[in-house]
C-alpha cells in the first residue's frame, strides 16, 4: 500500500498529545511516522475498519514503545549522575583560556557539551541552565541524560575487555 499522507495531520497531532512525557516533539513525530508506515504496511481493506482509525492504533503503540525505551534508559542514565565512575572523567580542558573542567568525548554533540559543562562544572541548576540555552527545563534534562547516556557508551566501548 502506499503511504497515506493524508494521515500525516493525525499521526503529529497523536504525537503532540504525548508531548512531555519524556521525548522531544520531533522524536515523538518520527516515531508516529514509523507507526503510520507499520500501519499503511499491515493495513487490510477488506476489513470493515477504515486506514485512519487502524493507523491510530500502530501509531500509539510506537510512541509508547519509544516512551517506555527511553524511561528504562533514562532511569539506567540517572545513576551515573551518583556513580563513583563518573570522577575518572575529570581532566583538564583541552580547549585553550578554558581553566580546568571536564574532558568530553570529541563526538558530543555541542549542545549537550554546553549543558554537560553547566550542569556539572558550574554546578547549576537544570532551570538556570534551561534560562541559559533558551530551552524548557524537562528539554535540558534530557538532553543531559541523553549526553551521561553517550558518555558512557563511549567510557565502555573504549575500555579493554577483560
């Protein structure tokens, strides 16, 4: 079947109703995407239900499914904030006039580096910081969580196996 676009107004406005749960709109939208794709791919005509009312269903199922990968992710992520682990990335900055700080993976994303930096060497708080870049205060946290996430992926892949 091809895909509906007709649809798209129902899968983003699906989408917006599970903003602030725990990803950002533009996720939630590829995500209802992916449902209405799922949903165009599964669709039967023959069957007395009509594409948009099957589409709803596929589309609330990949956004919930997505919520709930992040939640158990970010529920793993927080504990590193407390992790006695997280000291060893103490160095001294590279970049020049900086002073010391924390040394962060080359491939951070910057603005992640620039929450990272304010949340952990200026010790401020996520709705300073939100204040600072311009964002909502649940958008920094989990851009914050999404960057210990990165951090520790990148600390694991880079250690030697025993």
């Amino acid at each position: 079947m091809a895909f509906p676009e007709e649809l798209l107004p129902l899968a983003y406005s699906l989408a917006a109703s599970y903003s602030g749960k725990g990803l950002a709109l533009d996720d939630l939208r590829q995500e209802a995407m992916i449902g209405l794709f799922k949903a165009a791919e599964h669709y039967d005509p023959n069957q007395a239900a009509k594409l948009s009312t099957y589409a709803v269903y596929w589309i609330k199922k990949q956004i919930l499914e997505a919520l709930d990968k992040e939640s158990r992710q970010s529920l793993r992520a927080s504990s590193l904030e407390t992790c006695p682990q997280t000291a060893q990335i103490n160095a001294p900055d590279p970049s020049p006039g900086q002073g010391n700080g924390i040394e962060l993976p080359s491939g951070l994303p910057e603005l992640e580096r620039t929450i990272l930096r304010l949340s952990l060497e200026q010790k401020l708080p996520l709705k300073e910081i939100a204040s600072r870049t311009g964002l909502s205060t649940e958008n920094c946290k989990q851009i914050k969580l999404k960057a210990l996430r990165r951090i520790r992926s990148y600390y694991k892949e880079s250690l030697p196996v025993r």
